[in-house]
C-alpha cells in the first residue's frame, strides 16, 4: 500500500492484527483489531476505514455478550416478513431513523431488543400489527397480513412434515395395523380437550393409548396410527412431547399454565372434528366418559393391568436401536394375541369397554 508515514516519510504500509480494547457503553470490549503501521519504523497509522471496522467488530461482541440482535438479525428479520424500516420503526414503537441506525450497527436499546426479538415469532407481528392498524397505511396492512398468513402456513407444513417423518413407518402390528394419520390425531386431541375438564399431559396420553386399543379391538386398526412405548408409569405415544407441542404450533390445543402443570384447553374450531368417523367418535365417546373424573394417576394405574401393557417390556425414553424399538412397541401385538383366545369382533363396544 503506497502512503506517506507521517514519521519517517517512507511509503511501505502494512495492516496487522492487534489485541486493543475499546470501552463500549461503559464496559471494555477487547478485540483483534486490523491496525495499519509503518512497514519501516513500525508507527501506527490512522485509518479512518479500519477505525470504523475495528469499533463494530468491538459492538459486534458488546452485543454477544449482552445477548442483544447482531445487525444483520435485525436486517434479516425484517426481509423475511417484507418489511421496510419504517413499517418495522412503527412496530417497534421507534423512527426509521432509529431502525437504520441499528441496521448500520449500531447498539439498540434493552426495551427495542426485546421488541426485536419477540418479532421472531410471526404471531407477535400479527398481534402488534392489529394493535396499530389505524397506523399503518391499507396497502401496507394488506400486504404484511398476507405475508404473516402465508408464513403461517409453511410454518404449518414444516411441522407437519417433523411429526410425519418421526412417524413415518409402514403400517404394522406396532402402529395398530394404521399408517400415522395426523388429521385423525389433530381431531382426536381436539375432542378430548373439549371434553374433558383439568386435562393435564398425562391424562391425555392414556386416553389417546385407550382410545387407539379400543377401536384397534373392535375394528383391528386404530384410528391414530401412532405408536406407543411402554414406560414405568404407563403406555406413552412414541415422540409424545413432540406431538404435544406441534397440536400446538398446528392450532389445535393451547396450554395452560396451572398449579398442577400444563392444563390442555381447546383452541380449533369444531370443523376439526369432521374427520372422525361414527364409529370412531363413539369409541372416543366412551373412553372420554369412562374417565372424566379419573386423575391421570389413576387411569395410569388401570392402564398397568392391560394386557398390552404387562406383556411388554419396560422401555427407555430414548430408544437407540432398531431392536428394542421392536421389543418395546409391541402393544399391539399383545391385543391381537388377546383376540386370538377371547375374539371380541361382533361384540358390542360397550361389551369390548367392560373388558377393560
Ligand atoms: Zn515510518
């Protein structure tokens, strides 16, 4: 690089890594800074270029370390739901100006980085977004609702494809002789949330692991097609936790923080329900009514004495390898083994219901 060295007038300068520090909002920041020096009698040159670079690299790592959004998340953010800066600065509660500031690398305020980050979620825009509706002007408006619908969606169908690919599995002796259905399983949760009162988690697994052996045997399928695990305190859907969290992501169900946990509420319209069957609904029906007072205690305890249960072998929570996945999902070989020496086919459900 040819320049003058104020020092010594030689024109040789070379750019080096050096350990500075700055002081960013009262708390020094030490980086590797790019410093530009005097090939010949080692002096440091000001560069106004590097000066700038070296101090946002220092903002940079203020911000890590502070956990606030880097820059480029901000900028990030805002392109993915098609935002200009002044829709995001009427959003936030600030000025465009502000908002560019930021973008440039600048550091936001505590109160605007929690905006920021609350934006990640796209429900968060669509509730600030109606809080300030008359703000916005109606293209604007328009366009950004359709942009959080659309983002819906593929978030929709990303989950959808989470829960269908851990469930993906040909329909076997282990999933109730049914392939995974998750339009089943999205009505199924939904019936019993209306139906039932306090539905904790735990509840809600024994009633889908009834509700699946019942209808498995009278009909020898089951409705949901999911698999279950057998574990200490009871049957489990297989990925329970997952499921749970994604019938909430989908819409379905909304969790309710309560003394005794997570209480399962409601949320989809009733339209949901239209893809059971009769007989799937009268099953579910009997199974909901069978146990509306139960406590999740006492139907794990009934669940113990099932033959589907007892005949299996108690399992990890993870399952590691393709064998014990065998071994332990078997439930529903163990009802069909019962069907061989007790045929229930042609009895009644209430008559089925009374083995239970
Ligand atoms: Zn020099």
């Amino acid at each position: 690089m040819l320049e003058n060295c104020k020092d010594c007038s030689h024109i040789r300068t070379v750019i080096i890594d050096k350990q500075e520090t700055y002081n960013v909002k009262g708390t020094d920041i030490t980086i590797t800074a790019r410093v530009k020096k005097c090939e010949i009698c080692n002096a440091e040159l000001f560069d106004m270029n590097l000066d700038t670079e070296n101090l946002k690299t220092a903002y940079r790592e203020y911000k890590k370390n502070h956990h606030l959004m880097q820059s480029e998340e901000i900028v990030a953010l805002r392109k993915k739901f098609h935002l200009t800066q002044s829709m995001l600065a009427l959003l936030v509660g600030c000025t465009q100006a502000t908002i560019a500031r930021y973008e440039k690398g600048s550091i936001q305020s505590e109160t605007h980085n929690t905006a920021l980050t609350l934006f990640k979620n796209p429900d968060n825009i669509r509730e600030a977004l109606e809080m300030k509706k008359a703000e916005f002007n109606p293209s604007e408006y328009r366009v950004l609702s359709e942009c959080l619908a659309a983002e819906k969606s593929t978030l929709d169908s990303k989950s959808i494809n989470l829960l269908e690919s851990s469930y993906s599995y040909s329909p076997n002796v282990y999933s109730g002789f049914k392939k995974f259905d998750i339009e089943k399983l999205k009505a199924v949760v939904l019936f019993f949330a209306l139906n039932q009162i306090d539905l904790y988690k735990t509840k809600l697994m024994k009633l889908l692991w009834y509700a699946d052996m019942l209808f498995f045997k009278n009909n020898v399928t089951s409705i949901t097609g999911m698999k279950y695990i057998h574990q200490k305190y009871g049957p489990v859907p297989y990925k329970y936790s997952l499921c749970l969290s994604i019938m909430e992501d989908l819409g379905v169900i909304e969790l309710q923080d309560q003394e005794y946990g997570d209480v399962i509420l409601p949320k989809s319209d009733k339209s949901l329900l239209d893809k059971l069957s009769a007989s799937e609904l009268e099953v579910l029906k009997l199974v909901s009514n069978r146990f509306l007072c139960a406590k999740a205690k006492d139907i794990s305890e009934q669940s113990h004495k099932e033959r589907g249960y007892q005949k299996t072998e108690l399992s990890l929570v993870v399952i590691v390898r393709q064998t014990s996945l065998l071994r332990t999902n078997a439930v529903f070989q163990m009802v069909l083994e019962s069907l061989h020496c007790q045929p229930l086919q042609g009895k009644s459900t209430e008559q089925v219901m009374q083995r239970l």
